[in-house]
C-alpha cells in the first residue's frame, strides 16, 4: 500500500489515496470516458476509506445515468473542470479516482493493468497490451 496526492490543475483540490501494490489501474473505454478525455479514462478504485479531499469547497457534481440504472455521480473541480472521482453505486463503498489527479500519474510511475468497456474501445487502441 502506498499513498499517493495529487491535486487538480488550479490547485484547489487536494486529494490522497492509498493505492494497493501493485497498482492495478484501470482504462474505460465507454462513450462518457471518450467525451471526457478523448480516448479512454484511466482510473483507480479505491476504498472511500482510503481517499480523502482536503478541501471540498470546490468541489461540484454532476450524475449520469450508469449501466446499473443508478445515478453515477461525477466530482470535478468548479475552477478548471478537472474530474476527481466518481462514485457507482455498484462499486460502493469504492470510488473511482481519476489516475490524472495524482502526481505519480503525471510523473509517468504508475500504470493501467486491465481494461473495462473493451467492446467499444475505438479499433485504433490497443487494449490487448493493456491486458484487457
Ligand atoms: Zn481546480
Ligand atoms: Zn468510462
């Protein structure tokens, strides 16, 4: 287990995960990942318990309808848009953190180990060497 911070672009948001070894992250490929971040999303599901937000004031949501029927509620930074986390109720009491978030991301030191949504990657991606 590691903990991991990392804050979105503006600064605002802070947050801290503890992220099992090894990582385990996760690419999405669904319509909602490609209109967000263009090809797909990378993500960590992590125990609610082990993520914290220093400061939620800037904190804003919205929710799409997911899979399950349920409402999935995406948190994303009110300064500059940059996504958090999101919560499926099917995943709960996990979350789903948005790899981008966490500076180790951005430092190229962590990485995606499967896949979800495969189906409908675009035909360009490979998800085979994500290990799908
Ligand atoms: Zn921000
Ligand atoms: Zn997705």
């Amino acid at each position: 287990m590691t903990t991991y911070t990392g804050s979105c672009d503006c600064g605002a948001i802070k947050v801290s995960a503890k992220i099992a070894d090894p990582q385990g992250g996760v690419a999405c490929h669904c319509g909602k990942c490609k209109s967000r971040y263009g090809v797909f999303c990378s993500v960590f599901v992590v125990p609610a318990t082990d993520f914290a937000i220093e400061d939620r004031s800037s904190l804003t949501s919205w929710a799409y309808k997911g899979d399950s029927g349920s409402p999935v509620p995406c948190y994303f930074c009110k300064t500059c848009g940059v996504n958090i986390y999101r919560e499926p109720a099917p995943l709960k009491p996990n979350v789903v953190l948005i790899a981008g978030v966490l500076d180790a991301w951005k430092e190229g030191k962590m990485g995606i180990s499967a896949s979800v949504c495969g189906d409908v990657a675009f035909p360009w991606v490979d998800v085979t060497t994500i290990k799908a």
